[in-house]
C-alpha cells in the first residue's frame, strides 16, 4: 500500500491535536480530582444521567433515520408532486436551533400554548398533556436533527448508478427487494453518516434538553460549571460525554462495514428513472404534510404569532440587522476552516485505511461530543494562560466553532471520497499526471457536492451555536443566537421571536442554493 503523503499526515496531525485542547484540559482537571472523580463516577446519578442521555439519543437517532431515508426517497427518486418544494421545506428545519425549537413547540403544544386556547372554548380543553421532560426534548431534537439523515441520504441517492438497480430488476426482483437489497445497502454509509451527526448533535445539545427540563448530562454539566467553584465534576461528566461518543463511533464504525459504491463519473451520472407513486401518492403527500407541518410549519407560525403579537401591544420589534452580519461572518469562515481542516483526515481515513488512520478520524469527532460551555471555557483557560491576544477575539471564536463542528465537515467530506471510485485516480496517476493535479483534476469535482454538504452544515450549525458564542465572542460582538439568548432569558419572547426568524430567513437560501445545485448536476429526469 502506498504511504500517504507527508504533507497531507502532517496537516492531519496538526488538525486533531488543535481539535483535541478541549479534551486535554478535562483530563487535566478531573486528574486534579483524585479519588472525588471516582466517586463522581460511580454514583448512582451519574449512571441515571448516562442511560437517559443513552435513551433520548437513542430515540433521536431513530426518529431522524425513519423520517430522513423516506423522505430523501420521495424527493429523489419518485413521481412525488411538487417534490423539489418538499425538499426544500423538509431540509429547513435545519436552521431552526434547538433552543428556539423547544421555546417553539413549548408555545403551540405546552400549558397555555397556542394549540390548548385553539381547544379551550370550543372543546372546553383546559389543560394538554404535559410536554416538558422527554417528549419535548424528544420532539425538539428531532426537529433540528432529521435533516442531516435527509440531506445525506438524498445526495447519496442522486450520486448512485442507477446501472445496479435495474441490473437486479432485469434479473427479475420485485421492486420492494431492489429497494432492501440493492438501494438500502448502497445507502448505509450515507445513513450511517447522518445518524452519527445525529448522535453527536443530541449529545451535546443543551439547549432543548434545558428548556424542556430533561435531565442530561449536558445539563448536569453546565448546573455544576454554574453552581461549583471546583470544576472537576464538570470535567469528569464531559469525560463521561467523550466516552459515549467513542461507543456511538464504534457502532457507526460497525455497521458501514467498509461498504463503497462508487460514481465512475463527475456529475453528469444517469439520474434514475422515476418511480410511480400511483395509489401511494396520496399517502406520500400526508406523510409528507405532516413531517414539514410539525417541524417547519408550527415553529414558524408560534414565531410569527409572537411578532404579531409584539407589534400588537405596541413594543419595540428590533431587527437585528447587525448582528446577521456578524453571525454571517463568523460562521462563514468557519465552514471555509473546517472544510479545510477535514480534507487531509479524510482523505487519509478514505484512501490511507490503517488502524492509525482511523484513530485520527476518530479522535477527530471527538471534540463534537463536548457542550459548547465546555469548549468554550476550555479555550478562555488556554487562551488567558497562554494564548495573550488571541482572548476574545474573532479568531478564537471560529476556532471554537470548528471544534465543535468539524465532524460534520468530516462526515460530509468522507461521504463523498467513498462515492469517487480510487481506479480512476489510479489511472490519472498512471498518465503521469502528480498526485495534486489528480486531487483538483479528478477526486475534488467528483467529490465536490459531498464537501459542499459538509461545509454548509458547519455553517448553518455555526449560525446557532449560542453557548460558546455567549463566553468567546469579542466585546460587543452580538450574534442572532446571543440576541435571541438575552431576550428569552429575561422572558420576553416576543422580543426574540423577530431575530429568530431573521436566524431562519438569513440561513434558508443556503439551503435552497445546495438544493437547485444538487437538481442541476443531476439533469433532467431519465
């Protein structure tokens, strides 16, 4: 096997020792700890938090999987009417933070919520079942998650030979076994991917698990950074979040089972034929009305209620017109950062696989299980130590967010080098043609689109990032996410309601140009 190039091990190694400053400094503190730390381990309350995390992740990852691989089916692959607005408005609630999505259903479906004054007088309803703990967690983390499955499974699906599914049909199986044993399998590394940012996402989200009152590690973590001068039970739950991840990176790890289906051509490969819906079109379109209306439709209306109802009772509705650049600015070089800083690991985990190359992809994720709160404080304590002028600034703010994002650049870029078929960079190299004329030449347009992908979800993700935003950002530098935090903090809702559907507004047409991108390269129908 050929030895990976010494440039692209030496960036790789650079990347995940920088990714790896937030880990460090929690085995430093839980080392500090001695036997506390172990007993913070065994207490029968830190293995409570660890198997309701474990439930609500797993539950979250489920529910992305089954309403993401359907959907991404229905949009790509079959006669679905006005399928390319569903793709669109399936994908957008991507955008929408956890936070806001919690405070969002919390307003339709809580106590004295939209829905129940809706059912008050007509139907005498006086109270609703209650939504706080899991199923409001639940809901708000499907929510902003199920895009992830969705759009990487659908760029899957448009990037597959379409050759592979008709030679089985040619050979005489039923469509439905086509899908289970031909499309489903070519699926699973794009599936795969999805569901481990999925994971990864609920594990470190505070946001929705704090507002809908569900106890997590992550909100154990930050009431312990909140309540305790001593930082070590803190650091020792973190450490507790990293080895969760190394679990979910296993599994992941296990069920792709090293599966490659690759393209043979850049971009202009066969679309596949459309499939009839006939008498399931119907049940597609509700299926897909209900997906769009509880998780894009119902925040957005609580959100416009509440700036109606701002506007209604005379208040002063800012727009944050200031803050949308800065959060355009920072959050868009960070997506240029870590794209770049997940190429050289993922063409090292793609084309170089050893048992070294995979431990750097992994403890490349490592970092995404960590709370914002955490990297973050992580970063002020090296960067008031040792960084000098880098405390407070831009750059440590970025920085921050391609620690916490960058598995999603990684994902996004590994996804797309295993649909590149590595004879062709062979015979590239084979026409003397140098291994960086092959990468830009050959591997980067085939593998453009996946890459793509990945840095528009740093960038969206960056978009709503609040905690580390709230204790990095430079002096009087507001984002939309801080504008919302301060506004919800002190209860008035309708106030935040106007810069979270500036959020919404500012991030969608990244959304919508991917799409219209991902149609064009495909061409028109076979």
């Amino acid at each position: 096997m050929r030895r990976p190039p010494l440039l692209l091990t030496a960036a790789a190694l650079l990347t995940v020792g920088l990714m790896l400053i937030p880990l460090a400094y929690l085995v430093v503190r839980a080392g500090t700890g001695g036997a506390d730390a172990w007993e913070i381990l065994t207490r029968r309350g830190t293995l409570e938090l660890v198997l309701r995390t474990c439930g609500l992740v797993a539950a979250v990852v489920a529910a992305a999987i089954a309403l993401g691989v359907p959907l991404a089916w229905l949009v790509v692959r079959t006669d679905l009417p006005g399928r390319r607005l569903w793709a669109a408005a399936a994908a957008l609630p991507l955008v929408i933070p956890s936070y806001v999505a919690a405070l969002a259903l919390l307003g339709a479906f809580g106590p004295r919520g939209l829905l129940q004054r809706l059912l008050e007088e007509p139907f005498g309803v006086e109270r609703l079942p209650e939504i706080y703990g899991f199923p409001g967690a639940f809901l708000a983390l499907t929510l902003s998650t199920y895009p992830y499955v969705f759009l990487l499974t659908a760029a899957a699906l448009r990037a597959l030979d379409p050759s592979l599914e008709e030679a089985a049909r040619g050979l005489g199986r039923h469509p439905s076994a086509v899908f289970r044993e031909v499309t489903l399998p070519a699926l699973r590394p794009a599936i795969g991917a999805g569901g481990l940012l999925v994971a990864l996402y609920s594990l470190a989200d505070f946001g929705a698990v704090s507002l809908m009152q569900y106890r997590a590690l992550t909100h154990a973590i930050y009431l312990q950074y909140r309540s305790l001068f001593d930082r070590t039970p803190a650091a020792v739950l973190g450490l507790v979040l990293v080895v969760l991840t190394a679990v979910v990176l296993a599994l992941e790890g296990r069920t792709r089972r090293r599966a490659r289906f690759h393209r043979t051509t850049p971009g202009t490969a066969r679309q596949a034929r459309r499939v009839a819906l006939g008498r399931w079109r119907w049940p597609a379109l509700a299926f897909c009305t209900a997906v769009v209306g509880l998780f894009l439709a119902v925040p957005l209306a609580v959100l416009v209620y509440w700036t109606a109802r701002a506007i209604e009772l005379g208040d002063d509705v800012e727009i944050a017109w200031h803050a949308a650049g800065n959060s355009l600015l920072s959050s868009g070089l960070a997506a240029i950062v870590a794209v770049l800083a997940a190429a050289p690991i993922a063409y090292l985990a793609e084309r170089h696989r050893s048992g070294a190359t995979r431990l750097l992809e992994r403890a490349a994720y490592s970092a995404n299980a960590l709370p914002g709160i955490v990297i973050a404080l992580s970063l002020v304590f090296f960067a008031a130590r040792y960084g000098g002028p880098l405390y407070q600034t831009l750059s440590l703010l970025v920085f921050a967010y391609v620690v916490r994002f960058l598995p999603q650049a990684l994902a996004g870029a590994g996804s797309a080098l295993r649909t590149v078929d590595p004879r062709l960079e062979e015979a590239a190299r084979g026409l003397g043609r140098s291994p960086l004329s092959v990468v830009a030449r050959v591997t980067a347009p085939l593998a453009a689109p996946g890459i793509l992908a990945g840095g528009a979800l740093v960038f969206l993700s960056a978009m709503k990032e609040l905690p580390a935003t709230l204790l990095l950002r430079p002096i009087g530098f507001e984002t939309l996410a801080t504008e919302i935090w301060r506004h919800t903090a002190l209860g008035a809702y309708s106030r935040a309601a106007p810069s979270a559907l500036l959020l919404i507004l500012v991030s969608a047409p990244l959304l919508l140009a991917l799409g219209a991108r991902r149609e064009s390269e495909i061409g028109s129908p076979g």
